[in-house]
C-alpha cells in the first residue's frame, strides 16, 4: 500500500476526525427504538419497524459533509 494515491482530493468541511461516537449512538437509539416497538407489537409483526433516519439526524452529526478540493498539492493525494 505504500503506492496508493487518493484518486480524488475530498476532505471534511469541518475539523472532526471521525464521526464514530455519533454512529454509535444513532445506532444505540436505533436498537433501542427497535426493542420498544417489539415489546409494543407482541406477536403481531405486520407493522414497520423503526428506520436509521427516523431516529437519528445525519446533518447532526461531527463532520459536515465533504468538500472537494481543486487545484489540491501532492501532499493532499497521500493516504
């Protein structure tokens, strides 16, 4: 992997690293959401279950989104 170039330079908007405690957490709330609605329902599973974007806002979340880079130098195709 010492060769690999990033094909496009894109990067976040913002200065978060990850956005992994948010992912975690919408998908505690998704699991939680999706135990309640089992309990509520009993045996009776024709209704729908909850949805990631139901629970959850991605525009909430650390990084906004990404952004591409024009005329970008070198340093920024290395992974």
């Amino acid at each position: 992997m010492s060769r690999s170039k990033k094909k496009h330079p894109a990067g976040k908007v913002t200065t978060a690293k990850s956005e992994k405690r948010d992912k975690v957490k919408a998908h505690r709330a998704l699991r939680v959401a999706e135990r309640r609605s089992l309990s509520l329902l009993g045996t009776d599973l024709d209704t729908d279950f909850p949805v990631i974007r139901n629970v959850s806002d991605v525009w909430a979340f650390e990084g906004d989104g990404k952004s591409y880079w024009n005329n970008a130098p070198a340093r920024h195709y290395r992974k």
